[in-house]
C-alpha cells in the first residue's frame, strides 16, 4: 500500500476557503462590465473600419481640404448644436 501525504494540501485548503468567503460582483455590475466590454469591441472595430478606409484615400490638396472642412464643421456643429451648411461661400446654420 502505497500512501503518499499531498504536500500542498493545506494551501489548497488555504484557497479554497478564500474562494469561499471572497466578495461577489452584484448582478449590475457584472452586466455594466459586459456593457463596456461590447462597447470597447465596436469601438476598435469601428477604428479598425476606419484605418482601412484611411488606407484606401489618396492624399491630395482637394482631399485634405474636404477632410479639414469636414471637421471644422462637425466640430462647430457640435459647439452650436445645429447642423452647419455651405451658404454665401461660408458655414452657416443649415436654416440659412
């Protein structure tokens, strides 16, 4: 009969019983980290959609001005909180 004595048994115990007794996440709070998770995967998905087509552009003086004027106006649509469109030569509320 061949017995042998498990050396590490009492710090499987040891971890076993901190399993136990160690702190739950609620129910929200593991659904919220499931949240941010799904939001971080479209995230780098949409930036990766976006590498791509940066890719396929060809760098040109009119490209670059279309990209320039194409967020200067989302970010001043963004500050006025109204859409902007070209009139008289100029940005203008999309009303004008």
């Amino acid at each position: 009969m061949n017995t042998q004595v498990d050396p590490l048994a009492v710090y499987r115990h040891q971890v076993e019983e901190a399993k136990s007794t160690k702190p739950k996440m609620s129910d929200a709070a593991v659904a919220r980290l499931r949240e941010i998770s799904e939001q971080e995967k479209l995230a780098a998905a949409k930036a990766e959609e976006f590498k791509s087509m940066l890719r396929s552009v060809m760098v040109t003086p009119a490209n670059l001005r279309k990209l320039s004027n194409a967020v200067i106006r989302k970010r001043l649509s963004a500050r006025l909180g109204a859409e902007l469109t070209n009139c008289n030569g100029g940005l203008m509320p999309a009303t004008c």
